[in-house]
C-alpha cells in the first residue's frame, strides 16, 4: 500500500470511526476512500465491515463501562442484533433490496425532518422502565434483521427508537445503540466473511484507525451529551439520506 493511500485511510478510519461509535453513518465515510484507493466494490464492502467490526467493539466496551448502559437491556439487545441480523444476512441475495430501500429513505426522512423540528428531542430523559426491554426486544429483532439485510441507518433508528420509545437521553441512546449495533456487525460479517473478499493489507491498519476513532468518541459523547450529538445525527442523517437517495435513483 503506497503512503498516499495508508495516510488517506488514517485520517478517515479515525473519523469515521468516531462518528459511527457516535451517532452511527461512519461507511458513508469508510466506503468512498476505500474505492478511493482502487479497492473494487465487494472488496471495499468487506474491508469496511472488518474495520467498523473493529471500531465498535472498542466503542461498545468504553460504553459499557460508562455504566450508562442498561445492562440486561444491552447484553439481549446485541444477542438479539447478531442473531437477526445473521438472518438477514443469509437470505439477502433471495430477496430484492430495491423496495426495503425505498421504505428506509422514507423513514430515514421521517426521523430527520422529527428531529430537526424538535430542538428538545433527546434532550432531557424521562426514562419508562416498563417500555426498555420491549424496545430493545423490538429493534433488535427488526433491526437487527435490517442491518444484516441492507443496514444504512441502524445506528440513527435504534437512536431515536430509544429516545421515543423509552424516554433515554440522547447519550444514553447513543452508548445503548452503539452495543447493539455491534451486535449486528458481529452477526452480519459472520455470514459474509467467508464468501466476502477482504483486503487485510488494508483491513488491518484501517480497522486500527477505526479503533482509536470508536476509542475516543464514548469520552466526547458521555461529556458533551446532547450539544454534539443533536447536530452531528441531523449532518450524518442528511449525507444517508442523500446517499441512499443517489444510490435508489442510480
């Protein structure tokens, strides 16, 4: 790998890892430099997927520790993700992505347009016990299924269902987000790494990057909270809801 090429993958695997251990959208980041460099698709496709593997179980492990973190909530959460998501998968190249893509950009739409005009959404936690393990049994299921299928927006859907649906602050949703997340990857690069190609000259180092990105990100998220957060979900949200919408289009 030239210099040009390691500096460039450096510099994105790091922000791209913080970004995706934050509020999730880092492949929109990771993809573009790896074909930048003259990785053919499904190589950049796997080679992405071992690196944001790397970054979140670093994210997920400061998270953990945090204690912001439901516990139970957390540990069912990424089961349910690896397992669904492993399923998803599996049957993804028998079934048409083309019609679930189109329902992803309208609700990737929905949860944009709720959030920019609710400046106090995810601000404060008003946090319903009774409703954590249902929404977490809910999306880990669903989404889980989704992130193994398809997967842009996870990160920005398990976020706001948190938020929604159990009242947690947007760091708190955040951190839980991230752990089932990994779960998702877990399960997903399960099934596709050995028919995915996967270029580890590059993967390594990439993942590495990643990793110190997803490192530093729990520290900034626990302190700064909603003040980051908000505006940095609604810039990822709009350059994913762009890129599927190209991607759709196309």
């Amino acid at each position: 790998m030239q210099l040009e090429a390691f500096l460039l993958i450096t510099a994105v695997g790091v922000f791209a890892g913080f970004v995706d251990s934050a509020v999730g959208g880092g492949g929109l980041l990771r993809l573009p430099a790896l074909l930048s460099i003259g990785l053919p698709p499904h190589v950049a496709i796997g080679t992405n997927k071992f690196a944001s593997t790397a970054a979140a179980a670093v994210a997920s492990m400061k998270y953990l520790q945090s204690g912001i973190v439901p516990g139970n909530a957390g540990l069912i959460g990424w089961g349910l993700m690896a397992l669904f998501s492993a399923l998803g998968a599996s049957v993804v190249l028998s079934i048409s992505a083309d019609t679930v893509l189109g329902i992803v950009i309208a609700v990737l739409c929905i949860l944009f347009l709720y959030v920019l005009l609710n400046p106090k959404f995810g601000r404060e936690e008003r946090i319903v016990e009774d409703r954590i393990m249902p929404v977490t049994i809910g999306m880990g299921t669903g989404l889980g299924f989704y992130e193994g299928f398809l997967g842009p927006g996870t990160g920005s859907m398990l976020m706001v269902g948190y938020i929604k649906g159990a009242g947690f602050g947007m760091d708190r949703a955040a951190a839980t987000a991230r752990i089932l997340n990994f779960g998702g990857n877990v399960g997903s690069i399960a099934i596709f790494a050995i028919a995915a190609s996967i270029n580890y000259q590059v993967a390594i180092p990439f993942a590495i990057a990643n990793m110190v990105g997803g490192f530093v990100a729990p520290g900034y998220v626990l302190k700064y909270g909603y003040s980051m957060l908000r505006p940095l979900f609604l810039i990822m949200a709009a350059l994913l809801i762009l890129a599927q919408l190209v991607d759709y289009v196309s």
